[in-house]
C-alpha cells in the first residue's frame, strides 16, 4: 500500500493543532466538493483523500498511530502485540527471531503478515486481529428522524445494522467484529461508519436543537394574531403578541430533533420572526401609513 501523506493533503505541518486541521478540512472539501465540482473525476478523487486525511487526523488516537507507524497505522495494536510476544520469548534464552525491532522494520513486518507469505511467530500459535475497515454513510436528515434499520453491503456481504434516531454529521459507530478476517485464529477486525447527513430543510439544526426564521407580515407584528407554522412531526399554531419586533425569538419545547440513544427525549425548536415590509402599496395605504406616522 503506498504512503499517503495526510498532513500534505491537508496543506497543514504535522505540528498543527486540533483547530487548524478542523480548519484546513472546511477548506479544501469546500474547494474539491462534488456539487461544486460537477463531472470533475479528479475534484472527486482529491475530495474523498480529504476526508480520509481528515478522518485520521482530527481523532487524537488515530493520528498518535499514523504519526507513528505511517500507511501501516492501522495495525499498530498488532504489531506492538508481536513485539512483546517475542520480547517475552527472546527473554525465556531460545532462538531470537526479529530481535531489535525497530519502526522502520514495521512495513516489511506487516507486508509478510498480510500481504505475501504468512509468517509464523517462533512459538507458532501468535494469532492476529483482522483488520478494521472504514466506510461511510450518506443519508438525508429525515433518515435520522426516527430509528430505523439498515442493510449495507460491505465486502460482498449484507450487514444488517439499526440507526438510531438523532445520529450527527461526521459522527461515527463501531459495528464490532465486521471488519476483516484474523489471521491464525484471531477476532475479526470490526467496521467504522461515518455518518455524511445532508440537510435539505429549512431548520438549522445543533446538535438536539432545531432552528427556524418564520417570515411575519407588518399587520400581524403590529397587531398580533394566530400563525401555523410546520415542524418536522406536522403543524403547530403559535400565538403572535401584539407589537412584536423584528428579530424576536420564542420556543417550542419538544419541537426539535431526537436526542441521540435516548428514546422519546427531543431538543427544542427555537423561531426568529423575521418582519416583512409590506411593498406595492395604493395611493390609500400610503397615506393611511402616513397618517399613522403624525399620531
């Protein structure tokens, strides 16, 4: 597997904070973004080497790995497990197999491993975890609305997996023992699925809590009045108060979106009322507008 530099990628020093890698990310899968970058396969290709950097970098664990162990950083855990496998046997006085291991043997180690030949550990019965696979998840934000099941396909086999209801962008859940076959007897690796929601609604949404601008005309601000408004489980009537300004907030309680893993629990929706003035007034209304403004 050749070495993808993820901090190149990324256009960041590999000194770079948590915030400027967050940064750098918004950046360039804002500059290769398929809607941005219609039928353009090599915008698509550099759009998806973003993600993946971003994957490996903005999760403090994952990049303590790459740093480490460079394209093999996803077998660290196995390798660190050898290592002490054969530290206790050259200790025990037999044979020294691999001895003075060192970083830059880690490739070389793993390419036997897993990639060519299998090579058997001294005692002959070290068994290695399989490794973990990462994939991603495209839904719309109603997806998410409720709880619901999923059959994916990974690797020519049908995972059956439920989603839970108020599951975030860029969030990602471990599938256990779904990822991909031990070698000599070991677990298998397991899966990650990283959750890409588009929101196509007019609600803003953070976290459990939903946002929505609702446009009132000039008479009911001044005068007050009913108005029904939609939220995402159907229609709601809200009481106006007379003299309302522009920008005026108020609260739905319940009205938001689901709370992750917590069953019939929802945030809040919170409503701006933005004032619209009236236009394409008569002769009459301009001037009825005009007394008003000498009272």
């Amino acid at each position: 597997m050749e070495f993808i530099d993820y901090y190149k990628i990324l256009d960041v020093s590999k000194n770079a904070s948590e915030g400027d890698i967050k940064k750098a990310y918004r950046k360039q899968a804002r500059k290769y973004h398929p809607d941005l970058n219609p039928n353009d396969k090599e915008a698509e290709r550099k759009f998806k080497e973003v993600n993946e950097a971003n994957e490996v970098l903005s999760n403090p664990e994952n990049r303590k790995k790459y740093d480490q162990y460079g394209k093999d950083w996803k077998h660290a855990e196995e390798f660190e497990k050898a290592k002490q496998s054969q530290q206790q046997y050259n200790r025990s006085g037999q044979q020294q197999y691999y001895k003075n291991y060192s970083e830059s043997d880690f490739s070389d180690f793993f390419e036997s491993m897993f990639g060519g030949s299998r090579r058997s550990s001294p005692q002959g019965r070290t068994r290695y975890r399989g490794e973990d696979y990462n994939a991603e998840l495209h839904l719309d934000l109603m997806d998410v609305y409720k709880t619901h099941k999923r059959t994916l396909t990974v690797n020519k086999k049908n995972i059956r997996i439920t989603i839970p209801a108020g599951v975030e962008n860029g969030q990602t859940i471990k599938i256990k023992n779904h990822g991909g076959p031990g070698i000599g007897g070991g677990p298998n690796g397991d899966l990650y699925i990283t959750f890409r929601i588009e929101n196509k609604t007019l609600f803003k949404r953070i976290k459990s809590d939903l946002y929505l601008q609702v446009d009132i005309d000039l008479y009911t601000a001044v005068l007050g009045d009913e108005i029904t408004i939609e939220t995402l489980d159907g229609k709601v009537k809200l009481n106006v108060k007379p003299e309302t300004q522009n920008g005026t907030k108020a609260k739905l309680k319940g009205k938001g979106f689901p709370v992750y893993k917590k069953e019939g629990q929802f945030g809040d929706l919170f409503i701006t009322y933005a004032i619209k003035i009236p236009n394409n007034l008569s002769k009459q209304q301009k001037e009825l507008f005009r007394t008003l403004s000498k009272l």
